[in-house]
C-alpha cells in the first residue's frame, strides 16, 4: 500500500466528502468541516491541512498549526484520522511525518499533541517517532 502526502491548496468537493467520512471517526460531537470552513483553514498562514492518499483516495489527515509566542514558534498538531479501512498501514507515520518537516521549516522547536490513552496504535506510533510523554496537566474550558 504506497501513501502520498500533500498540502490542501483549495477545498474541493472530493476533501469535503473525504472529510465526512473521516471526522466521524475521529469525534462523534464535532460535525466535519464544511466548504467554507476547509477553504478558512487552507487560506490561514497558521494551520496547514495535509491529506494522506492510498490509490488516489483520501484516507486520512491532519492538521499542523503553527503560532509565534514570546518564546518562539509553537507547532501542534491536531485532529489526526486514518481511515478504518487504512489503518496499519503507515499512513499516520506518513502524515506526522509530513507535518513535523513542515513545523522544522516554520521554524518550530518543538511539535506537541495530545492522544487519548484508549487510542493505543496512535500512542505506539508517537513513541516510534520520537515524541516524548510529557507530565502536564491539560485543562479545558468550554466557552
């Protein structure tokens, strides 16, 4: 299975469609991006959507954000999803992969995420890729 990753340049009724299908996977209270919405994200120097491709079809993303603070570049990465019907098959390390080059590019020092502890594999892979556990606390506030 060879996967190709690329940058969304402009939303498509193909990525609109990818996105149905692969956000649901991923969270069950978030609707997926609409048209709008994927053409606000590609636009913004801050975020940047790749796609993973297994015989032209897509079948996973994630997102890189990127932000100047005080003490430098931060680089996150979020909302990773590989398709069911994909997994296990490299395409998350392909696409982490992508976006840890693109955050060395922007500058960043670092790349942080978070993962659920259920999602097993995906903590298996960020190990394999060098992220480091880190003791922190996470706090959310819902607005």
């Amino acid at each position: 299975m060879s996967v190709t990753v690329e940058m969304a340049t402009q939303a498509s009724d193909e990525l609109v469609q990818a996105m149905q299908k692969l956000i649901p996977q991923l969270s069950s209270s978030n609707a997926p991006p609409s048209m709008e919405e994927l053409n606000e994200m590609i636009s913004s120097g801050s975020s940047v959507l790749f796609i993973a491709r297994v015989e032209n079809q897509i079948v996973g993303s994630l997102t890189l954000a990127t932000f100047r603070i005080p003490t430098g570049i931060r680089a996150w990465i979020e909302d990773v999803v590989v398709d069911e019907s994909a997994r296990g098959h490299g395409v998350g390390e392909a696409l982490n992969l992508a976006a840890l080059d693109e955050a060395k590019r922007r500058g960043a020092i670092t790349v942080e995420l978070t993962s659920r502890p259920s999602r097993e594999a995906a903590n298996r892979l960020y190990l394999r890729l060098g992220f480091v556990l880190r003791e922190t606390n996470v706090y959310r506030y819902t607005l």
